[in-house]
C-alpha cells in the first residue's frame, strides 16, 4: 500500500475586523468649544446690548422733525405691512404736533424701489401736505438713515428729532443716534395687525445678530461725519 499523508485541515478565512472610527483629535475638540463659547459670547454681548440702549437723551415733548429710518417696499412698489406700520405712527405724531414735519429715509436697497420716495408718497396719501414731507433717498442701512437725516436736519438747523421704527428695530437705532449730535427719542410703530410669536422671535433674533455686527464691525467701519 502506498502511504498517503493526512490532508491538512484548510484554515478558515476570518473576516477583517472593522477598523475603529477615527476619534477627533484634542485640538479639533478645543477649537469646536472655544468656537461656540465666542459665538455664545457675542450673542450675549449683543442681547445685553439691546437691554442697555439708550432710547432717548432728551426729555423734550416737542421736535422739529419726525424721522422715519427705512423699511422696503415690495416687489410692486407697494408699502409693505412694517413699512406702513411706521408711516401710520409717523402721520398720527404729526397730527398730534409732536413735530411739524417728516423726515424719511432709505434708498433703493432691497428691490428697484426707493424706501423712502416710497413712504413719502404714502404718508401725502394720508394728509400731509408735501411742504412738510423730506425725502432722504440713498441711505442703504440704519446707520446711513440716521446720518443722511441729520445733515437734512443741520441744513435747517434743526436739532431735536422723534425716530419712528418697529419695537425690535429701536434698541439698535438706540446706539446708533446716540453716537449723534442730536436730540432725540425712539418711537415705537404698534403693526397694524397681530404678529406671530415665530415672526417676533425670528425678528428679534434678526435683530440681536445685527446688533452684534454693529457692535463687532460696522460702527467702526461706517462712521457718520458731521
């Protein structure tokens, strides 16, 4: 007989083992934590700002002009619900004799339509007379509305305004006028119809990030000169 060898039993395969995710390294994880502790801080700072803004640095009852800071048109020209918010306040102030005429303001800057040409054609609409309407036509941000306006107001020597914008839009325009050789009051326009809480909190939340980029940016950046 010839001798055959036992065969060799055939080792099986095993299956690779999966490799262990890759963990974030130390200083991915420091630089995602102090990222969010600045982003957490600046929205702090702007929040806190808000709180602390001036809305008057007068205690005067009487103005020589009623500013309205810009607000768009829509698509067609048409004044957009805020827009008219704002005009109504401004008309009814004047018919209360807060001041004798209206200053408004904002250019061309969301669409083709000039915000305040605008408003001006809105607030004649209402009843006033064109003699008491001033139109501010190129300003292209908050900062602008109030700069342009007070050179139409130091042209006239006037020296005292009544600011008319939305309740969120004040506490920003608080910091902006109060870096101005005016005197002045914010005003809140009431809308004309009740406004969603999600509408309001993305307003204000709107409202707090543009704060921070004044405060971060803006007011270095984009000086008013007298």
């Amino acid at each position: 007989m010839t001798y055959k060898p036992p065969r060799r039993p055939v080792p099986r395969r095993q299956a690779p083992r999966p490799r262990p995710r890759s963990q974030p390294r130390s200083w991915q994880v420091r630089l995602a934590v102090s990222a969010a502790a600045v982003v957490l801080a600046l929205l702090a700072w702007g929040a806190i700002a808000r709180e602390l803004a001036p809305l008057s640095n007068t205690t005067i009852i009487r103005f020589d002009a009623i500013i309205v800071l810009g607000s768009s048109a829509d698509s067609d020209g048409n004044p957009t619900p805020q827009q008219l918010a704002r005009v109504n306040e401004a008309v009814h102030e004047y018919e209360l004799g807060v001041a004798p005429r209206l200053i408004l303001t904002g250019g061309a800057v969301y669409n083709r339509f000039v915000e305040a040409r605008v408003m001006a054609q809105t607030a004649h609409a209402m009843g006033i007379p064109e003699s008491a309407i001033y139109v501010e036509p190129d300003s292209q941000d908050t900062i602008q509305n109030g700069c342009y306006a007070m050179h139409i107001m130091k042209v006239h020597r006037w020296r005292a305004a009544e600011v008319i914008s939305n309740a969120s839009h004040l506490p920003r325009a608080g910091l902006i006028f109060s870096h101005l050789p005016l005197q002045w009051r914010m005003h809140s326009a009431p809308p004309l119809q009740p406004v969603p809480v999600v509408l309001a909190v993305t307003g204000t939340t709107i409202e707090t990030l543009k704060t921070v980029r004044y405060l971060v940016w803006t007011r270095q950046m984009e000086r008013c000169e007298p």
